[in-house]
C-alpha cells in the first residue's frame, strides 16, 4: 500500500508543481497563448532612460530639475511637475513588477515635458539618446518590452529623419507625439513633412498630452493634468481630421491617450459642426466621427463605464489597455480591475487586453 502511494503521489507531483509554477510565473518568454489569463499589453506609459536624467541633473537642459525628499528627481514643467519614481527610470526593478503584475509587454514611452522644450540641437541630441536607450532595452528584454519613439518636435525636420530612423534602424512601429508642440497644433503645416514620412512608414503615432495654451488658468488643484490634458488631447484630434490629416494620410494608426480625452463623449458635436459650418468642410470629404472611429483610443480612465462609451463609439477592436504606470495618477492594478470589470464579451476583453495591441505593434 505504501509503495503504492508513494507512486501515486510521485506521478501526481510533477502535475502539482508544474500548476504552481505557472502560477507564479505570470509573465512568458515570448508572446503567445497563455493557458491561465489572457495576454496583456499595456500601451501607456513612461520611461525616463538614466542617461537623460543624468544630462538633466548635470544641467545640460532648459527643464527645471529638483530632488524630493525620496531622492527621486522631479521634473517641473508648466502647471506639473513628474516625480521620476524608481519604475521611470530602473529598467530591473520595472522588469520585476511587471512579471509580477502579469503584465506581458508595455510600449515604453517618453513623457512631459519632452525634448522640445529645449532648443533644437539639444532636442534632437535628447531625442537620439532617449530612442538608443529603448532600442537597447528591447533588444535586451523582448518580449517584455517594445517601444515608441520620441521626436524632437520643435525641429520638424529632424523629427522627419528621426522617425525614419527610429522605423528603419531601430525597429520601432512609429512615435508617440505631444498634443501640441510649445502651443503649436500638430495640424499645423509645418508637420505636414513629418505626417507624410509616418504615412509612407505606415506608423504608429500615439497623441500624448502635455501643456495646453492657457495653462495659466489651471495651475491650481492640479488641473492642468486632470483637465488641461483631456482637452488638449481632444482638441489636438479634432483640429487634425478638420484640417484633413488622417484623410491626406490615410495609412497612419492613430491612438489617442485617456480614451481620446472627450472625443468618444463629444463627437456627435464635431459631426454638427460638419453639417453646420462651411468652415468646417474645407479640407474633409466626410464626417469627422468616419475618421476618429478609426482612431485607437488608450484606457487610461480607469472608470468601465467611460471605457465602455469608447467601445460603443470605436468598437473594441480600437480600445487599447493602458496604465500611465508609473506615474502617481497611473495604475496597473486599476487598469487591471477597470477592464476586468468593463461589459464586454471575453472575446472582445482579451482584444482589448492584448490582442488589438500585439497586431498594431507586430508584436
Ligand atoms: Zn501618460
């Protein structure tokens, strides 16, 4: 009896282990099915590669650098300031959390206040840096880790050759953008070059907040992040399709971050001043909501009902899971919990946890 239990038990251990293995081994070697949870690709977040924050602190910059009482460097900008945490800029410790999280690959991606608040020659050398640095962190930790670029929007020109360089050289799927550029709008024609080279590349270009014209106004409570952001965003995307930009270059994917800011809520608006005003059907042949719902929006809005509003307005082949992870106002877990609760078939839950993203990424 004894012998045979100890068969039994022997033939049931290595079942056992290996269940327990899978369970504290969330994160995979190489993207695929996962026998226990969906894939999960987060496409909103922030990296600050250590050599720009060295250059930072050694004053080689125009942004306003300062060290909180944690030892994390601060970087102030108009009506923020983003504490540079340990997961914005140890690359081992993030790695480690994220396996811990569950979370199989995130889109590493520059944030405020960007290379173009410098002047152009340190812009396009900040540029250069941060994009090696994540070419090199790719290299050395795919899956885990993609990338998009950063440009130095103030050249627009030298932005044109870096996104080149950053498709062709580095493997990158395209770059993530800033809602407009120190008060310039991304509709302007002096990026029409640069709309034209993401065109040809057939890139990813994600729309990123930063500080909107009449920041001024909002500098108390926060509200430059919690309501200036949302507005730039939205008025970025909707000067964009009026100004007949993703119409001209129909073969750039783009996503906009927090769930487009009010685009989802307000486009049936957009759509009236389409019909209403003359103005508005200049350099469009079609209403602005046949453009935007071509957009990909990021969940960073952590409310499932807010998400659910995108969905019905893009449809979840469009929704993209998202943290903002690490700054103070992002969350894995949130994102986790906010699409785990989100009123959506499990079909379209796993495309917007992972799928939609591992087909726009290549991944
Ligand atoms: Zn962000």
């Amino acid at each position: 009896m004894l012998e045979d239990a100890d068969v039994r038990g022997a033939a049931k251990w290595p079942f056992v282990f290996g269940a327990a293995l899978l369970y504290f081994l969330p994160a995979r070697s190489s993207l695929g099915p996962h026998p226990q949870r969906p894939m999960l690709i987060d496409v909103h977040n922030h990296f600050y590669p250590p050599a720009y924050l060295e250059a930072l602190q050694a004053g080689d910059s125009t942004v306003e650098l300062t060290i909180d009482a944690d030892d994390n460097p601060c970087l102030h900008y108009p009506g923020d300031y983003n504490v540079a945490v340990r997961g914005h800029r140890d690359i081992d410790f993030r790695h480690a959390e994220l396996e811990r999280e569950g979370v199989d690959t995130q889109i590493i991606t520059f944030t405020t206040p960007g290379t173009h608040v410098e002047p152009a020659e340190r812009a396009v050398r900040f540029a250069r840096l941060v994009n090696d640095a994540y070419a090199t962190i790719v290299r050395e930790r795919a899956p885990r880790f993609a990338a998009l670029a950063t440009l130095p929007l103030s050249d627009p020109a030298a932005s044109v050759a870096e996104l080149t360089r950053a498709v062709t050289s580095l493997g990158m799927r395209g770059a993530m953008v800033f809602s407009n550029v120190n008060g310039i709008a991304l509709a302007d024609p002096r990026f029409d070059a640069l709309w034209a080279e993401a065109d040809r590349l057939h890139a990813v270009i994600h729309i990123h907040p930063t500080n909107p014209v009449g920041v001024e106004a909002m500098t108390d409570y926060w509200l430059m992040p919690l309501v200036g952001f949302l507005g730039d965003t939205t008025l970025a995307a909707a000067k964009l399709v009026f100004a007949g930009v993703p119409e001209r270059y129909p073969n750039i994917t783009w996503i906009l971050s927090h769930l487009g800011g009010a685009i989802p809520y307000l486009a049936e608006r957009l759509d009236r001043g389409w019909e209403a005003f003359a103005d508005c059907r200049t350099e469009i042949s079609r209403r602005p909501t046949e453009y935007l719902r071509n957009f990909y929006f990021d969940t960073v809005n952590f409310d499932p009902a807010a998400v659910r509003l995108a969905v019905d307005f893009a449809g979840a082949d469009h929704v993209l899971a998202a943290s903002d992870y690490p700054h103070q106002i992002g969350s894995i877990s949130k994102m986790k919990s906010s699409l785990a609760a989100l009123k959506v078939t499990e079909a379209e839950r796993k495309k917007i946890l992972g799928e939609n993203a591992r087909a726009l990424y290549n991944l």
